[in-house]
C-alpha cells in the first residue's frame, strides 16, 4: 500500500532508532545495520505495508545525496591514506583487479544473459566492480590482521566506488544512446572534465578562503559543515553548468584533503553519521525494490553469476594484480577473497533502475542478488578468515608490523 510523509519519518524513524541502538551488539556480525535495512525493505514490501515506484523522482534524489556523501567521503581518504602509507598492494587492486574484474563479468553476463547488450553487460560489470569491507567490519578493524591487509582491503572500498563511477557513466549512456553512442561518449567524457576542473577550483578557493574569514574564523564544529557545503556546492555547479556532479563531488574531496589537512580530519566524524543515515535509508528502498521489481529470467543462469561474482572474478584478478608484491601467499589469498559488495553497487544499481535502458529492470535484479549473496557469504567467513589467517601466521612466526613494513613490490 501507499503511505504517506507521517509514516515514512515513522518508518525511517524507526529504523534509525533500531539499527544504532543495535549497532554495538551487530559490530562484526552479518547482520549488520544495512542487512537489517534491506530485509526490512523486503519484509515490510513481501507484507504489502509499503509500495515502492521504481521511477519515482525521490528515489532519485535520495540515491544521488547518498552518492554525493560517500564519494566525497571517499576523496578525502586519498591524501590521508594513500599518499602517506603503502601504495603497491591498493594501488594494484584498483588499477589491475577492478577493470578486470568489470571485464570478466561483462564477459559471463553477456553469455548467461544473452538478451543484454554488451553496452548493458559492461554496465553490469561496472556496478558490480567496487568493494565495501565495511559488510566485514570485523576484517577491517582486527587489530590482529596484518596492517598491510587491512589497509589494502579499507583503501582499495574507500577509493574504488569513486574511480568507478566513471565506468558505470559511460557504459550507462552507451546504453541509453546506442544510435549515437560515439557522440554521447564524447559528451560524457566532457562533462567529466569540467566536474573535474570544478571540483578542484571549488576546493583550492574554499581553502584559501577559511585564512580571509572574519574574525577567529571557523569554530571546530563547522568545519565538516564548510567541507559539506563545499561538495553540495561542486555537485550543484557542475550540474547546472556543463559539468558532472558526482565527479566534481569525487575530485573536490580529493583536492580538498591535499591543500587543507584539518578540514577532512575534522569531517570525518560529521560525515560518517551523515553518510549512514541516508545509507539505512537507501538500502531500505533497496530491499523494498527487489521485491517490487522481482526476478522473471533464469534462475539456474543467475546462481551461475552469483557464484561467478564471487568466487572466481574477483579471487583471480586480485591474485594477479598482486603478481610481484612480497607478501605471503595466505595474505594474498585473503585479500582475494575479501572484495564484498556493498554500499557502492547498491547506489549505482539504483542509479541504472532510475535511468532509460531497456533492461534496466534485469540490471538491477542481478546486481541486486549479487549484493546480498555477497553480504550473507562475506559477513558469515570474515571471522573464520580473520581466525584462519591469524593461524597461519602463527605458524609461520610472521610479525604484523614487520610484514606491513615489507609491502614493496619485487
């Protein structure tokens, strides 16, 4: 059934209310604040006490703040993470493992689903191509992971989803505009350069403005808020002008970290509630669509990609990519394993069902299934793994901080 504003901000209240009063007990568990969300979703939309339009204009909304937190969020890492502390190991996962993974998922969607263009097999790949370990928080935040490991595996989620989303862009107006796709390619590449250009003009004139302000400047407090209007402004710009938002949000965040060190620190906190909010509230719309959208292909070819997905596209390249970087071989196996889907590919999924393709609909229901048998099986082994790892470097009398030390490739 329809429901109305009174009871949205009950649900939603609800949710909120739930999920952070549960949120220590779940630390570490599959059942995770965004599980709970989904199978909310899915359990109140099966129940038929709420109805949900896959072309509703507020599902568009939400998805694209959602997006514009998290990738802005994932901007300010790089200066912080990826400039001061080991390079190899993430660096090769992003540049190597993640379009390698994208292609062989193309790859298999287009022969198990043979009425999917290539354009909408490589989209498929696109969105399904980001990590997020935050599903497998207890990997990430285990003191007793090597650092290496659990740098690698935070790094690689919190920068992928940006430097996919040009990805997921281009193969989306490729499938949109297969009369014209050369055309709309050009345009789109356009439009991602002048975000860029926008986001960096953005954050070197907001940083140089915080040593002109009036008075003491800003008080502690309104830092995140200045960063925050800095990534609403970039995101507004660039779409009222020529530009893309969501990448001049990306190359802000970036830009931002790098001149202004205090402003992304001070952020992080403000951001990260911010970011989980809308996100409970996203993958709540998420269960709620698959339900609405269902699944009518095959069922036998959709396990088959499942299972593709998981244990073999990403396990493999990842193990190449790590070709030559002096790490043991249980670590780089971990790492292989450790690539779950999550925040990232639920957004852009609903980014694709928001748009004009003609298999939309079957985009989003393979990625979606793909999601959630991602969370279920890497929320259920991240503690065996964590515990299995631990064992064999026990055995072999590997030191953590020693190995973090020796990440360098050969």
């Amino acid at each position: 059934m329809d429901i109305g504003f009174p009871e949205a901000l009950l649900l939603i209240g609800l949710l909120l209310g739930i999920g952070a009063g549960l949120s220590g007990w779940l630390h570490g568990t599959v059942l995770s604040i965004s599980v709970l969300s989904v199978l909310a979703g899915i359990a109140l939309s099966l129940g038929d006490l709420i109805s949900v339009e896959p072309d509703a204009e507020v599902i568009l909304y939400t998805v694209s703040i959602a997006l514009v937190l998290t990738l802005f969020a994932d901007g300010l890492l790089v200066e912080n993470e990826l400039l001061r502390r080991h390079w190899s190991p993430p660096a090769r996962a992003l540049v190597i493992a993640m379009p390698g993974t994208l292609v062989l998922l193309a790859v298999v969607a287009h022969a198990l689903f043979p009425e999917l263009s290539w354009a909408e097999a490589f989209l498929l790949g696109a969105v399904l191509s980001p990590t997020d370990p935050v599903v497998t928080s207890a990997v990430v935040t285990a003191k007793r992971i090597p650092a290496a490991v659990r740098h690698t595996l935070n790094l690689e989620s919190g920068l992928n989803d940006g430097l996919a989303l040009p990805f997921v862009l281009f193969f989306l107006v490729l499938a949109t505009h297969a009369d014209s796709p050369g055309t709309e390619a050009l345009g789109l590449l356009g439009e991602a350069a002048f975000g860029a250009v926008i986001g960096v003009g953005l954050a070197l004139l907001g940083g140089r403005l915080l040593r002109s302000l009036p008075g003491p400047g800003l008080t502690r407090k309104y830092e995140g808020v200045y960063a925050l209007g800095l990534a609403l402004l970039a995101f507004g710009l660039a779409e009222v002008t020529w530009g893309n938002g969501l990448i001049a949000v990306f190359v802000a965040g970036i830009a931002l970290a790098v001149t202004r060190h205090e402003i992304p620190e001070s952020f992080s906190e403000f951001n990260e509630s911010l970011s989980a909010t809308f996100q409970v509230i996203t993958f709540f719309v998420f269960g709620a669509l698959i339900v609405a959208t269902g699944w009518g292909g095959s069922t036998p070819a959709l396990l088959a990609f499942i299972a593709f997905a998981l244990l073999v596209a990403r396990p493999v390249t990842v193990l190449v990519s790590f070709i030559g970087v002096r790490l043991p071989l249980s670590q780089k196996l971990f790492m292989a394993w450790f690539g779950p889907k999550g925040v990232a590919s639920m957004l852009f999924a609903l980014l694709v069902l928001g748009s004009t393709d003609a298999h939309r609909s079957l985009v989003f229901d393979i990625a979606s299934f793909t999601v959630l048998a991602s969370i279920l099986a890497h929320g259920l082994t991240d503690t065996l793994g964590a515990n299995w790892l631990e064992r064999r470097l026990a055995s072999v009398g590997a030191d953590e901080d020693d190995v973090g030390e020796r990440v360098q490739p050969e």
